[in-house]
C-alpha cells in the first residue's frame, strides 16, 4: 500500500535497513569504473558489429511487477549524473549481470545506429497482445529507463511519438535531463497525457522545474532526500503493476507533489 504524507519527516520513519542499501549519501560504489568499462566495450562492441542488434525489453522483475521496460546504460546515456553516478542502484544491483550489460549495451547500440527502428520495436511491443490467450489484451503499462536516461531531445520527441502512436499504453519514465523537459514545454508543445514523466531528484543536485513537474527522490536511512519541502510525499508502494492498478503512486502523481524511494 502507498502512505501519503504531507512531510518527508513521516516518511523517512518508513525506510528499511536493508544490508545493500547505502547508509548515507556520501556512500559510493567502488566497482562504478569496471562495470562501466564493461559496457562501453560492450556498446562498441555492438555498434561496429555487422547484424544489427535486436533491441531487449524486460518483463518485468519483482519490484516492476509484469511492467515491461526499456533501458539504456547507466552513466553512459544519463546526461546529468555528475552528482548521483557513483552511488547509481543499477550500477549497484543490476550490472552485476551479464545478461543486463549486454541489454543495456545493445538498446543503446541500436538506438545510436537506428533510432527509428529502435523507437519502433518499442511501439510493436506495446501494441501487440500481452497474452497469446487473450489477443485482445494489450500492453497497458511500459516504463521507460529502469537503468540510464533520456540522452537528447530527439530520443523524447520519439519517445512522445510512441505515445501518441500506442494510445492505450500509461509510459512512465523519471529523469534528470530537466533541460530537454522544460525546453519541449517552452515551446509550447504538450506531452501526451499517457506519458508520465517526473523529474528525478538527487540530493545536491541543482533542479530546474519552471513548470511544477512531479518529482522523485531517494530516501536515505539517515533521512536525506532531494526536492520534497512544502509538498505532499507519497511513499513507494514497492510493485509498479499494483500501483498503476489502484490509480496511485507514480502513476497518477500530480504537479507538485513528490514521491520518494528507499534507497537501494
């Protein structure tokens, strides 16, 4: 269940101690630099390969429910990591595995050498039956950037296309490249009110939020977070495909309004 809060005092009460969970914001990560390595040649690897690399969309895990999802390398397509990388979750918890470093290398590969056909793969996805069973269930869920970010405007201007194109999928997606956001709302154009995008926090790093997007935030055990005075905190409920089932959470956050993670 989600705890709505009016303060990140109630909600910090709520933080576990989990034994891979930093204990304080200046905790670092020391392997950052190998598993980086890692994908850079794996991403090198791929774009100078001669078959094009077949883009990889998850299923879904045990915090994403059965929410699909795309993503890109940590650090390598996050344009505003300067304060966050070395404390990334996904560096921490999901390189670790070859399986997702070959993922991450080969949706960025692909997007680098093909960004249609990568845009496009993502909107077949969503558009064909989520159940052989039951052709005419669709996807009606997708998050965008489990792990990295949105890496330029083009990138968004396809993603808001895929949007548009696949009408009866919710896309949710966090980030840090606040510049992108603000300048495609500056010129007047609007996102699609099926794409779900909030800025993620950190905290010392610098927000631009002229437009009173939602937000998120890590919650340390020692009770630091980013971006949430003088807003109502909701708490991550912990399975994205429960909250986008009850209409609440991320899903459904308002401008405004902040939602906050135990940091993982």
């Amino acid at each position: 269940m989600t705890n709505t809060t009016s303060n990140i005092q109630n909600a910090s009460k709520t933080v576990g101690t989990l034994a891979h969970q930093p204990k304080k914001i200046k905790d670092t990560f020391a392997g950052v630099a190998v598993r980086l390595r890692k994908i850079t040649d794996l991403v090198k690897e791929f774009t100078e390969a001669e078959d094009l690399p077949e883009i990889a969309i998850s299923m879904g895990n045990v915090k994403m429910g059965d929410v699909p999802s795309v993503s890109l390398p940590p650090v390598l397509a996050c344009p505003n990591c300067s304060e966050c990388f070395a404390q990334c979750y996904f560096i921490r918890n999901c390189c670790m595995y070859p399986r997702v470093l070959k993922a991450v290398a080969r949706n960025l590969a692909l997007y680098r050498r093909r960004p249609f056909t990568y845009f496009n793969e993502v909107a077949r996805f969503c558009l064909q039956p989520k159940s052989k069973k039951d052709p005419a269930i669709k996807h009606d869920a997708f998050r965008w950037h489990v792990g990295g970010d949105i890496p330029d405007a083009e990138y968004f201007n396809l993603m808001v296309e895929v949007a548009k194109e696949c009408e009866g999928t919710t896309f949710l997606a966090f980030t840090k490249n606040y510049k992108v956001i603000n300048e495609y709302l500056q010129s007047g154009k609007k996102i699609p009110s099926n794409l779900r995008v909030i800025f993620s926090a950190w905290p010392g790093a610098e927000m631009e939020n002229p437009f009173n997007m939602p937000t998120s935030s890590p919650l340390f055990v020692d009770g630091t977070s980013a971006q949430t005075d003088n807003k109502t905190v909701h708490l991550c409920g912990g399975n994205c495909r429960k909250c986008f089932e009850t209409g609440t959470g991320c899903w459904t956050l308002k401008e405004g309004e902040a939602v906050v993670f135990p940091a993982h």
